[in-house]
C-alpha cells in the first residue's frame, strides 16, 4: 500500500495548512496488537505512509536524484548515483530480508569507469530518492523502519531537507537527520544543521545498529525530537538552536533516503584515503561481492495537528475494539461505543501548548454496577499512563456526563494520544463522546469549552 496525502502545504508565517487525511488503513509503529476481541487496527492514514508492497518504486511518491543528470555528488563521496533497478528495487523475500509485504533495497554497486550524463567517472554507484515537488511535509511525526549494512565508509542516511534547497541552498534551507551511520556497528546519529548550527544531535548506541529498527523524528514549532524504537534519545529545542544561530524549520521539508560511499565524514571517522577517500579495500570487496544494502519496509509521515478545546472521540485515526454510533447527547454527532476491557483508540501526532494539565472526557455507560478505568497515555498503548479516571454506571449508553482529571506530568510538544480501556469484567463499559484538554486545570462538570 502506498498513499500519500496532504502534499502540498500552505505557510503563512509559521502556520502550516495540509489537506486532511483520506480513509486508510496503514500499520502504525508504535501500536502494539489488536483488543482482546481480536478487531483490526483501524486509521484514517498519515499524510504519507508506503510500505513498498508493490513491484517497482511508485514515483508518484518519489523520485531520483542522478549524478550529472539533476544532482551533483558531494562531500568527496565516491558513488554516482543513478535510476536503475540494479541499484534500487523492491525485494518481497520477507523469510529473508525480516521486513512486511517487500522491502525497498537500495543497493551499490562496483563499477569501475562508470561514466555519469555529464562525463564524470566513478567506480561505485548507488540510488538516493526524494519526495521532493511531490510530498513536502511539516510539522508531525516522520519514520522509517530500516536495516542498515555493517562496513567503514557505508554512509546510508534518512533525513529531510527545506523546500526553499534551491533558492537559498544549504544550511539556510535547514536540514533534518533523522537516521545516519557510517558503518559503525554500535551507533547511529541524528541532529540538524541551520544558519550558524552545525551538527546539533546526538546518538543512539545499540546492541546491534545494523538490525532492524524505527528511526523517528517529532517536529514542531518549539522544537525537534529524536527516537530510536520509539525511546527518544535527543531533544533540541527552539530556542537552543536560536542560541547558536536561525531557526529555520517552520517550512515544509522534503524527505531523502540514500546510501553514500565514503566522504568526508566516514574520512574523518576511518582516516582512510586509499584505495578511496573514506573507503577501505575490506569495505569495497563487500560491495563488489554485492553484499552491501539498505532495507527500508516502510516510511511514514504523521502530520501534526494542534489541539483545540474539544477532539470528537470518534474522530480517532486508530480504534481497536471500539464502533462508531449515532449520540443523543448535546449537539449530536457521534461516539466511541462498545468499549471493553482491553480496547484502545489513539490520535494523529498533536501539539500541546504549555501548561496543559488538565482533562475532561464525555461518558456515558449502560454496565450497571460494572466499573472500569480510561488512561490517558502518550507514544503507545503501553506507555505509562499521565491520567487514569474510573467510570460507573451512568444511568444508560446515552446518559451522558463529563469527568475531570489532572493531567501529571503536564504534557508538552508533540504526541500521539492513547486512551486505553481496562476493566475487571468481561463486556462493554463505556461510551465515550469526546475529550477536551484544558489549561489551567479546571473542575468542570458542565464540560464546558
């Protein structure tokens, strides 16, 4: 499956606008299994998500970049890079490459002599795609699950770069590495450059980096959030980065995936400059031997949307065990309904402004004596819970009423919301008809905006 949604992207100031999300139905990362009743994940869809199910590359999400064709290769990397299924395709051996439905591989190939469009010579070629002029990308959450090759000198990257590249180039445009590594086993590195910041990040330590993992970073207007298996490992805030220099990152950025040979920075880490620059002989018969790849089983991109008063529970983009009905209560519309024990709903990526720390939901339950808990959490359904409120029986499945509860730690920047349900019996507990977030706390059994 591969869909992209909400493209193109209006800014006025620091306000970005995208179209809304379609109907779709995407796994998300950080959602563990269904509900105990066994229901499937369902979703409205991120701005983009492909999981390189299909046979080839669908350029109406990406494109080439080529060496002496629309790009020049840079930092004394010594591939060129091409168009060419030799060097990028899609590989649906899932026994053996550990991924779901296919796997985009990207893999470089020993070429001695190879000669570009516009006459260079390399000896090495590979592919870098981009979604740029087809999916420009805000504020939200951007992923891929990838499996990176060992070696010195393998440069493989996942990063974003603003859409003003070509007008005010490089570091003015702002640039986001989202997943970077140089053969290096035990680590990969993420960080952003800009006007006067340099390589401001930091990194993940592993186990084993060149197993598979979920690179991940959050962006909004206060700042830009790293994670690795959904820990997050970085923070930079917005008013760091203006410390050292412009903030640049309200604009839209495209996304690249490539994988460099050699260069300046796998230079500085090897010291190698033969037999090439940043590429040692044991990491150059790897490559000729065609044992070097990256694997990526899917990219995504979650669009951030700020929170308002009021979200419509049944507005939720993923529901495990929950339905949808027609509500009575005040202002009609719809609700959450047949929530048990286990169930759980969650929401697209929003921003929560300072000194959030309070929380209202609208419930009603028909379960008689039967109680049960909602938890608020953060990131995934297993996260710890920042509020857990118990709900009884309320008269009916359309007895309405608003419960308050504090919100602690008070959330801020970027997240995924989780509401999960638990109860100590077996059947449905509640109806849910939506959840306000406030600031300052308030009491208000009204549930007024």
């Amino acid at each position: 499956m591969r869909i992209n949604t909400g493209v193109r992207w209006s800014v006025v100031g620091a306000v970005a606008l995208t179209v809304s999300a379609l109907s779709l139905v995407p796994a998300l990362a950080d959602v563990g299994g269904a509900g105990t009743r066994g229901t499937s994940i369902q979703s409205t869809g991120p701005a983009l998500w492909d999981d390189f199910s299909g046979t080839e590359l669908d350029r109406s999400l990406w494109s080439f970049e080529v060496t002496g064709g629309n790009f020049a290769t840079t930092n004394r990397e010594q591939q060129a890079y091409v168009d060419s299924p030799e060097t990028l395709y899609i590989d649906h051996d899932d026994a053996a490459t550990g991924a779901v439905n296919g796997a985009l591989a990207i893999h470089p190939r020993y070429r001695p002599g190879f000669r570009t469009p516009a006459g260079e010579t390399y000896d090495f070629i590979s592919s870098r795609i981009t979604t740029r002029h087809v999916g420009e990308y805000g504020y939200g959450s951007y992923s891929a699950r990838m499996k990176l090759p060992a070696g010195s000198g393998l440069w493989p990257a996942f990063w974003a770069l603003g859409i003003n590249h070509g007008q005010v180039g490089w570091p003015d445009c702002g640039e986001i590495d989202i997943m970077e590594n140089i053969g290096r086993p035990e680590w990969t590195s993420a960080g952003v450059h800009a006007p006067g910041v340099s390589g401001l990040g930091g990194q993940q330590t592993f186990a084993n980096a060149t197993g598979w993992h979920v690179y991940r970073v959050d962006r909004s207007a206060e700042g830009i959030a790293f994670f690795v298996d959904d820990r997050e490992f970085r923070r930079i805030s917005r008013a760091q980065v203006e410390s050292m220099g412009t903030w640049v990152f309200d604009q839209p950025e495209y996304l690249l995936l490539n994988l460099a040979l050699g260069g300046v920075w796998p230079n500085s880490d090897n010291k190698t400059t033969s037999p090439y620059f940043g590429l040692p002989q044991s990491t150059v018969d790897r490559i000729a031997a065609g044992a070097v790849r990256v694997l990526v089983d899917w990219v995504s991109v979650v669009p951030a949307t700020s929170l308002s008063s009021r979200v419509e529970a049944e507005d939720a983009n993923w529901r495990s065990g929950v339905d949808i009905e027609d509500t009575t209560d005040v202002g009609g519309g719809r609700n959450l309904s047949r929530i048990g024990n286990g169930d759980f709903v969650a929401f697209d990526a929003r921003q929560f402004g300072p000194r959030t720390t309070g929380m209202r939901l609208r419930v009603a339950s028909g379960a008689g004596d039967q109680t049960g808990t909602i938890s608020v959490r953060l990131g995934g359904p297993a996260a710890p819970a920042i509020a857990t409120v118990r709900v009884g029986g309320t008269g009916g499945w359309q007895a309405w009423q608003t419960l308050t509860t504090r919100l602690s730690p008070s959330p801020t920047g970027l997240h995924r919301i989780f509401l999960t349900f638990e109860s100590d019996r077996p059947g449905d507990f509640v109806n849910v008809n939506w959840i306000a977030f406030t600031r300052p706390w308030i009491n208000d059994p009204e549930g007024r905006d």
